[in-house]
C-alpha cells in the first residue's frame, strides 16, 4: 500500500510540530521544507524570498504551507514588509514550483487566518463573508490570492483560516496563563471584541480531516463553532483556574506597548463560525471553551 508523502514548511512552529507528529505516527511519511542547510536527508531545503525547483517538489500526495513571519511584536515599516512578503512571496514560490512538478500534489493547504474579515464588530463571519480593511486583512487577501495558480493547476488548494489557536505549550493561552495563575488577570480593553478560537487538538484534527476531504477547497475557517469575547475568555480562564480576574489592560497601555499594532493583535475582533468544515461533517473535539481550556490547564 502507497504511504501517503506529506512536505510541510513552517513544521518547527506550533501548529507544525502537533501536525507532523500527528501524520507521522498515523503512518504518513513527513518531509519538511526548511531553511536549515545540512537538515535531514528527509528534509527539502529552500529560501521562501526565491523560487524553488520544481523537481525538489515533486512526488508529494499533499503540501501544507505554514511557514510565515511571526505577526506578533511592534508593527515597524520594516516588520510589516517582512509578515507580507514571508507569506506572499512564500506562497508564489512554492506555489510556482508545484505547478510545474512532473507529479502535482493532490491537495494543497495553505495557511491563512481569520484576520482577513477586520474588524467586524459582532456581525457573524462566514467563508463567504467579504474581506474587511486593516493591515492584517490586506495580507490575508494577497496570501490567499497567491495560491490561485495552485487551483487553476487542478490542485484542490484549501486556504487555512486559522483563528487563536489555543496550546499549553506556545501562543496566546501560554502567555496569558502566568498571568492568570497569579490572580493578576483580566481583560484587554473593553474585552467586547469577539475571540474565535480552536484547541490544537482540533487544528490538528480539521487539517487531516482537510486532506482527505475531497468536497473541501478554497476558503475555510479554522474555529470553534462557538466564539467568546475575550471578557467572556478572561472570565472562563480565571474560573477553570479557580482564580480571581479583576484586572483590566487598557487600550493606551496596550497601544504604549505594541504601537498600532495593539488594535488589530488585540483589541479587534472576528465573529467566526466554521461553516464549511460543519457543513462537510468535521465533528469538533472541543465546541465550547470551558471543555478546551480545561484539556489544556
């Protein structure tokens, strides 16, 4: 029986490693695409800002595309050219490659996110909802419009829109919880801004439920069916931790930290439901969030 052969940059982030290793113990055999020099003899390297060759992405069942400058951080001239070309140019190149494979991938997953609608308030966002204005949203645009080549190749190309995914062991719920556990908690301005959210166990889950799903492509978002505001996550934290979360961070605190870029990271919101992933019949581990964060804490 053919082993499914699976290339995946980005593999050493968060959402990488838990896919990798998932894949890999279910038999699937993992290449990595890396900048590294002298990597494994498993592994692809390449430079995301160059084009790759084509023969060095051939022959792979599937391609999940994560790599990207980490968005979090002060939002410098210089910072915000890095996040846009690490994904634009990123995906072009590889994509470039892959189109013109002497074997094709079947299916092609590309990383996006939920910072594509803006901020939207409390209006419901769907996979057909328009895309919204703001820095992050004009990437997502132009980094879902960088695999449309993949698609008129004939590869079932799905553009991952991730929300907050939520781990113990990195992102936002890592840095929150130190925080938490001391009873120094609380919620980021006003908190009304809505937080969708997934467990990593169901990002892993909805992206091998994606590889197989032949009805699945185009845009599809990656977040629990039931999303909070972050003063309803703020509360639900402090109650799974049996803590007290008075605090409050201020919007100027915030933007004295981050600059303007505290507005889009942490004080807008996205009111997302996974119609798609529903729709096809993907069943969530963890719906609701009290489940999850108790999983996770």
């Amino acid at each position: 029986m053919h082993k499914a052969r699976v290339l995946i940059s980005g593999a050493s982030g968060l959402i990488g490693q838990a896919i990798s290793s998932s894949l890999a113990a279910q038999g699937y055999i993992v290449n990595r695409l890396t900048r590294k020099q002298g990597a494994n003899s498993g592994n692809v390297v390449w430079d995301p800002s160059q084009p790759i060759a084509p023969e060095k992405v051939s022959g792979f069942d599937a391609v999940i595309h994560l790599a990207g400058e980490n968005i979090f951080g002060v939002w410098i001239k210089e910072k915000k050219q890095r996040i846009l070309n690490s994904r634009v140019y990123g995906t072009k190149n590889l994509v470039a490659g892959l189109i013109h494979a002497q074997e094709k991938p079947r299916v092609f997953l590309c990383s996006s996110a939920i910072g594509y609608y803006g901020n939207r308030g409390d209006e419901v966002l769907r996979e057909d909802s328009a895309s919204g204005t703001g820095f992050l949203a004009e990437v997502c645009r132009e980094w879902e419009a960088a695999t449309t080549p993949a698609k008129d190749a004939s590869i079932r190309t799905v553009n991952i829109r991730t929300g907050i995914v939520l781990s113990a062991k990195d992102g936002a719920l890592k840095k929150m919880l130190p925080a938490f556990r001391m009873g120094l908690g609380g919620k980021l301005g006003s908190g009304k801004q809505w937080w969708s959210w997934i467990h990593i166990d169901d990002m892993v889950g909805a992206v091998e439920y994606a590889l197989e799903q032949d009805s699945l492509s185009g845009p599809v978002n990656f977040a629990a069916p039931n999303p909070v505001t972050n003063a309803q996550l703020t509360k639900t934290l402090a109650q799974v931790l049996s803590r007290p979360a008075f605090f409050q961070v201020p919007k100027f605190a915030l933007k004295l930290a981050l600059g303007h870029s505290a507005d889009e990271l942490l004080l807008s919101g996205q009111r997302v439901e996974p119609e798609k992933l529903q729709d096809s019949g993907y069943a969530f581990k963890f719906p609701d969030l009290e489940g999850a964060l108790k999983n996770l804490v």
